[in-house]
C-alpha cells in the first residue's frame, strides 16, 4: 500500500485491528524484516511497517535524511492514515534512532516504546568518517559492496552458515534499495544526536530487546539502556544476532505480546 505525504509516497504493509503498533525498519533494509510480525503473532495488534523516505518502495529525495525528519515523516505518516490514538512504536537498530527521536519529539504520541538492537550514543569521530566513506563508496559503486559487507554481520554465525533462505531474503531486501535513500539514512545517522541524556526522563513504557550475538551493537548497549531509563525492561534473544525478529521470531513475538498485556 502507498500512502501520499507531504513531498513522497510512502509505502507500507498493515495487518490486524487493535492498539497501532508502528515497526520502523533498519539500515539498509525495509517494511518487509517485519514479515513475521505481520502475521498477526504480536497480539491484539494494529501492526504498521512503512518504508522510510528513500527505503524499500518508498521514494527517495535528495540527502541527507536526518533522524528527526524520518521521525517527523512517521508522524506524518500516522496523521495520514487519521491514526490519532497513542501507538507503541518499536525501532530495529537505525529504526530506534528514529524511534528516540519520536520520543524526544512527540512523546504524547507514543503509548511505549520498543528499542530493538539500537544504541542511544551518537557515532564517534571514527565511525562518522566510515559513514562518509560508504556515502562514497554506494554513489560510486552502487549498493553491491555494502549489502555484502553488511550481510554477514546482520546474523548470528549459525543463523548465517545455517539458514541460506533466511541469509537469501536479507540479501534481496537490501539489494532493493536505492543509492540516494542509502545516502540519505547514512548521512542522518552520521549526524544524529546522543540520546542517552535523554534516556533518563523518559516518562513511558519501555522495553529493550536484543540478540545476546549482534556482531553491530554489543549487548551492553541495550543493557546500558534499560539501566538510564525508568522502569524498563530487557528481553535478550538468544542465538539471535542484529535481527531477533528473523532470527528468533517466536521469541521476540513473545516479548512483545507481553510487553503490550503489560501496558
Ligand atoms: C542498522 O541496522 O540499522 C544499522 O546497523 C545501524 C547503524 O549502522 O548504526
């Protein structure tokens, strides 16, 4: 489904009736990492996956994309479809950038949030010029490097060695981006703000959900934040990597319905 926003479409998958649960996808990927969650497995659920600007079958415009304007575009999005009731949100890895950034910025909108394999920090020194040097490298090269360097990484190693179909349909999810969408996410994520000041007044439902094997973002990360923020709970996935919601599916569908009965 395509849905008119101010100055792109924006495509999205739906599923269910119940409390708007909005899954924001991670880089560089799409709508569709979220097909196990669109099978009606999180419960009473409205589940909403849009395509962020530039993503998947969401037009690109130009770069940079910042965090806050994909948070702002979510907003958009969910006026858009006269979604006016508060919504649990849940961000995989960039997703959660946007997902802080939601709560940063709209918290009145937010009925919980759902931090999946993310950090708060900002990038360091070195890990901005490596963004800039991807910026290079797609607008040069095209999306083939960056899919390859990054597939690996993205599973658990026995997720990786064991399931080609799994490995194969991340592959193709990536495949399908566009040069100017990678760009503009890795430019915003280059220049994001640190949200960890922010953790601490967060005055909403959280819960943390990591792979206790993500080869992007350390455990620690996640532990770090279920620590600043008040009352939050973690849900560690084992042999799970980056993306517990492919990789263990049943386990991390299962945090989640309670995390919702919870609310
Ligand atoms: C992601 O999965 O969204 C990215 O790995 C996040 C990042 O590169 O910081």
């Amino acid at each position: 489904m395509r849905i008119k926003l101010l100055d792109f479409n924006m495509a999205y998958s739906e599923a269910g009736s119940g409390i708007p649960l909005l899954f924001i996808h991670g880089y560089p990927l799409n709508k569709d990492i979220w097909a196990p969650q669109l099978k009606g497995q999180v419960g009473s659920t409205r589940v909403i996956a849009p395509d962020l600007r530039g993503c998947g079958e969401s037009q690109a415009t130009p770069a940079p994309y910042s965090m806050d304007l994909l948070a702002d575009d979510c907003i958009a999005f969910l006026e858009a479809l006269k979604i006016t009731q508060p919504v649990v949100v849940c961000g995989l890895s960039m997703g959660g950038y946007v997902a802080l950034s939601l709560a940063r910025r709209h918290a009145s909108r937010l009925a919980g949030l759902i931090l999946n394999d993310t950090r708060a920090g900002a990038d360091s020194p070195e890990a901005k010029a490596g963004r800039q040097r991807s910026v290079d490298v797609v607008r040069a090269k095209g999306v083939g490097e960056i899919v390859e360097g990054m597939l690996p990484r993205l599973l658990a190693p026995s997720a990786y060695n064991d399931n080609p179909a799994l490995v194969q349909q991340l592959r193709a999810i990536m495949e399908s981006s566009s040069v100017e969408g990678l760009a503009g996410i890795l430019l915003g994520m280059k220049d994001r703000p640190d949200s960890t000041p922010v953790l601490p007044g967060l005055r909403l439902p959280a819960l943390v959900i990591h792979g206790t094997e993500d080869q992007i973002i350390p455990l620690s990360e996640a532990q770090a934040m279920q620590a600043a923020i008040p009352g939050a709970r973690l849900a560690a996935i084992h042999a799970a990597g980056h993306m517990p919601n492919l990789e263990q599916p049943e386990l991390f569908n299962q945090a989640v319905r309670e995390f919702l009965q919870s609310l």
